[in-house]
C-alpha cells in the first residue's frame, strides 16, 4: 500500500502566510539597517579623519559632508563629541519608528561609536 505525501492546502496557507509577513517585516526593517550601518560607517570614518586638534565645529562639518554623500537624513549636530586619552569619540543615539499596519508600530532604538562596538 503506498501511502500519500504532501501538504494539506490549509498548512500551504498557514505557512503561506506565515511567509508574507515575515517578508513584509523584512522590507520595512531593511531601509532602517541600512541607514543605520552608514550613519556607523561615516562616524567611524570621521573620527579617523579628525585629529586630536579638530575642534567640535570641525567634526560635525566633516560628518555632514559624509552624510551628505551617502544622502543621509541624520546631521552632524546629534553625534555626541568627546576627547578620551587625545583620541576623537564620536557617539550616537536615536529611534526610529516603523510603522507595520493600523496602529500598530516597531520602535527600534539605535546607538553606535566611533569606537568598539
């Protein structure tokens, strides 16, 4: 006797589901992330740029012209500018809101500096 394999049309639908969704999270998500990793990229790119003399003005006005570049929304005047041991410490933080469906949102808080990780 052989016996039938396959899936039921209500499991391809469950998991059929199951996939939308996760995809539809996905592309919702992935803009932010990508945003993020260059505001990250700029930041630790300009704090290698800076030397130990730069002044805070100078930092900021470096970092936008790299956010410029990378058409970046974040300015240079919500990076967090520091001197610790004669090296430039660039740090940042902010949230970002993404609206899924009706009223219901993924808040996602974002940090990230110059330095470690």
């Amino acid at each position: 006797m052989k016996y039938q394999r396959g899936v039921a049309l209500s499991g391809l639908i469950f998991w059929g589901i199951i996939f939308i969704l996760v995809a539809v999270l996905g592309m919702k998500v992935t803009p932010s992330v990508i945003e993020y990793s260059k505001i990250l990229k700029d930041v630790k790119a300009t704090a290698a740029k800076m030397g130990p003399e730069s002044t805070v003005a100078d930092v900021r006005n470096t970092f936008d012209r790299f956010a410029e570049i990378d058409m970046l929304e974040f300015s240079g005047k919500e990076l967090e500018i520091s001197k610790n041991g004669g090296k430039i410490v660039i740090e940042f933080a902010y949230e970002k809101r993404i609206p899924l469906f009706w009223n219901v949102s993924l808040l996602i808080d974002y940090k990230g500096s110059s330095v470690g990780q």
